[in-house]
C-alpha cells in the first residue's frame, strides 16, 4: 500500500497568497485538477485508489464522484484497463448541509449560499441529488463511506430547526455508510477508516 | 497495489498544506501576446519557451502530460480556453498542474506520484525545450474524429469534453479524448498513439463497433 497526497486551490491569477487557495476554489473547478492528478498515480502504474477527503477536500472528493457518474468527467483506468478508485471517503465534509444552509435545498436547489459560494459542492440540482445519484450509479463500482464528527459545526447535521433539513446520505436508505465519529482524533473512528481502506486493497477485493 | 490520496482540507490541522498552496499561486507571469484559445502544444511551446515560469522552478522538471477539461472543454478545431501541464520534479516526487490560459502560466495544483523513470515524457526539460515528436490536438481529434468519433456525436449527442496526451510508464504517448453527453450512458474514451494516431483501445460499449 502506498499513499500519496494532492494539494490544490490554485487559479493561475486570482488566489490570494496570504488566504488557503482552497478556500476561494469551488470544488467544481477542481475535479479537472483531480482527474489529471489521477491519471498521473496510473501513468506510474497505480491501481485501486482509495480517495480520503477531509472538509472541503471531502467535498472535492464528492465532486469529482458526482461529475465521473453524471459523465462529466471519464473513469480513469488503470494500466490493465480496470477503474482506478474503487473507493471514496470524506471526512468532516460539508457535503450534506451545514450551519449556514439557511434554505432547505429540496425545495430550492441550488440555493444554499454555504455550499455554492465557500465549498462549491452543489449536491443538489435541476432537482435532484447527486450525490444520491452517483451512489446509484456506481454502486459496485465505488464504495463510498462518509465520516460526520458530530463536533464539528460545518460538516455535522445539526437540529433540524437550525440548520438544514434533509438527511444526511445514509439517513435516508442510501446505500453510503456514515459513520459519527472524528477520523483526526478519535482511534475508533480512525480504525474504522484505515479497515475500509485495507478492505479495498486487491487481495482483499 | 493500493494508493490512498488525501485532498486539501480547509481545517487548521492541515497546516503544511496551507503554506505548500500558498506558495503554489505566487510563480505566474503573464504575456499579453498569448492568445485566448490554443492548441495543446502551441500552449506547451508558450509556457516552455517564452514563458520562464516553469524553467525558473523546475529547471530540471519532466513534462509528463497536457490536458484540457472541464470546464475548460477543447473545441472541435483542437483549441482550448485553458492547457494544464503537468511537470514532474524528479527529486521531490511532486507532480505539478501549471495552467497556461490567456498568457499567463501559473500553479494550480501539486500532487505526489511515484515517479517511474521509463515514463514517456512530452518534454525533459534538462535536455531542452524540444517537444516529443508527437501529434497536436488540432490533428488529434481529427483522428479520433475519423476513427468513430464523429458517427459516435451524430449517433448519441455526445461531444467532447477533455482530452489528455500522456503515457503509461514503459509505453508511448498517447492522446485519450473522451466523449459524453452527460446524464446519459454515452461516455466513449478513444485512445490513439500520439505519434502515429493508431487505434490502442476505445473504452465505451457504445462506441460504433466497426472501431470498437
């Protein structure tokens, strides 16, 4: 097993130095950056990629899952062929909603402010759930486990009279299993995430 | 084998990364010679040769990929808003994405690979800015376009919507230009041989099967 990292964010002329790139990026602008950084880990001869996204590197990650289903972008093969990630995990992620997701984005998609302007990750729209969608999809394809830390006020479901109102994926018989739990501090949850990084290792599969 | 890739988070733990991206905007230069859409090697040739971006930082840095996609989607005529080169420094193992998009050529994304040594690069930068002898994507997509691409628009709806000229370690370049109409199950991968534009594999099980 092998790791490696990618750092992005940039826009050749807009980033402010002083702030994290990231943070001014949507998502959506970065999936592109993502494929090429795949292709690259192929090039070398890598082969069943597990991503980890933690916050808006989650919604990253769910970005590019969501633009590869809806065709958007290619699956990235490997050299023999086969798909290289066989599997997604993000991490404390506002994929679902935070604190600032004033509007319920199933009755108007598309409108929370949080996510479209400081993340970028339009889960929602034309009406639909993309993330839902792309689970569908790739179901067999791509596993998908999503960690929500209950501390953490912009990726946690909060009360649903303070924040938003749609349940978070796996709340609503999504086939995405979520586990409650911080990945950074907590050994259990940690544990958990390196056993689903293992169980996709080839000899596992 | 099994690669776990970590993406930038926004959370104050990740405070390396923070200061590897902060340093990732700061190397641009601009040119206001460039034009606004170009080919893939035209761009290549700008950053490489009039441009000193990418020689100032990676005088040694191996030039392992160009590509465009979304949502810089290269036209019918080969032309792209924007060209990403991916440049390789062969010391530290970090991949850099270097845009090269209305005369300026800056970083936006950086990346760690285990950097094979047999890879087939577009250019080696220690020899030269020479580019390999290797088709441009204005001639590229007219062979994918001949090869089933254009009877795969006409059939599906499809268009183009990236293109990528790298190669596998210990193999050639290749182009890969993908078509799709998104929210359908019309996506199709046309690989050619960068040099000849021989067919290597078509990925897509719709794809015209006279080429499939």
């Amino acid at each position: 097993m092998g790791m490696a990292t990618f750092n992005w964010g940039g826009t050749g002329g807009v980033t402010i130095p002083s702030l994290y790139p990231s943070t001014s990026v949507p998502v959506a602008n970065a999936a592109g950056r993502m494929e090429d950084q795949l292709r690259w880990l192929a090039l070398q001869g890598a082969s069943n990629i597990v991503l980890a996204g933690h916050s808006k590197g989650g919604a990253l990650v769910m970005e590019y899952l969501c633009e590869v289903a809806e065709g958007s972008q290619p699956m990235v093969n490997d050299v023999n062929g086969r798909p290289l990630v066989v599997a997604v995990s993000a991490m404390d992620s506002p994929i679902g909603g935070g604190p600032s997701a004033l509007v319920d984005p199933a009755v108007v998609p598309g409108t929370d402010p949080f996510l479209s302007e400081f993340v970028g990750f339009e889960r929602y729209r034309d009406g639909r759930d993309r993330l839902r969608d792309a689970a569908e999809k790739l179901k067999g394809k791509v596993d998908i486990r999503i960690y929500d830390n209950p501390d953490d006020i912009v990726s946690s479901p909060g009360p649903q009279d303070m924040t938003r109102t749609q349940p978070y994926p796996g709340d609503n018989g999504l086939d995405v299993q979520v586990t409650h739990g911080e990945v950074l501090r907590d050994a259990a949850t940690r544990n958990d995430f390196w056993q689903f990084v293992h169980q996709h290792e080839p000899a596992a599969r | 084998m099994l690669r776990v890739v970590t993406f930038a988070a926004l959370g104050a733990v990740l405070l390396v990364v923070l200061v590897v991206l902060g340093a990732c905007s700061l190397g641009q230069s601009s040119s206001p010679a460039a034009s606004a859409r170009m080919t893939a090697l035209a761009a290549a040739r700008f950053a490489l040769e009039r441009d000193s971006t990418i020689r100032a930082k990676l005088p040694n840095g191996r030039v392992g990929s160009i590509s465009a996609n979304n949502p810089s989607v290269p036209a019918m005529d080969g032309t792209a808003p924007e060209w990403v080169l991916g440049v390789a420094d062969p010391v530290s193992f970090v991949v850099y994405q270097y845009a090269v998009k209305d005369g300026r050529v800056g970083v936006v994304a950086s990346g760690t690979v285990p950097l094979k040594d047999n890879l087939p690069l577009v250019a080696d930068l220690v020899n030269g800015n020479n580019l390999a002898d290797v088709m441009d994507s204005d001639r590229a997509i007219q062979v994918t376009e001949a090869l089933g691409g254009a009877e795969y628009r006409k059939q599906t709806g499809a268009e183009i919507l990236s293109m990528f000229l790298g190669g596998f370690a210990g193999q050639q370049l290749e182009w890969n230009v993908f078509y799709s109409k998104p929210l359908t199950d019309h996506q199709a991968t046309l690989r050619i041989d960068a040099r000849t534009g021989d067919r290597i594999k078509v990925d897509g099980d719709d794809f015209p099967k006279k080429t499939n």
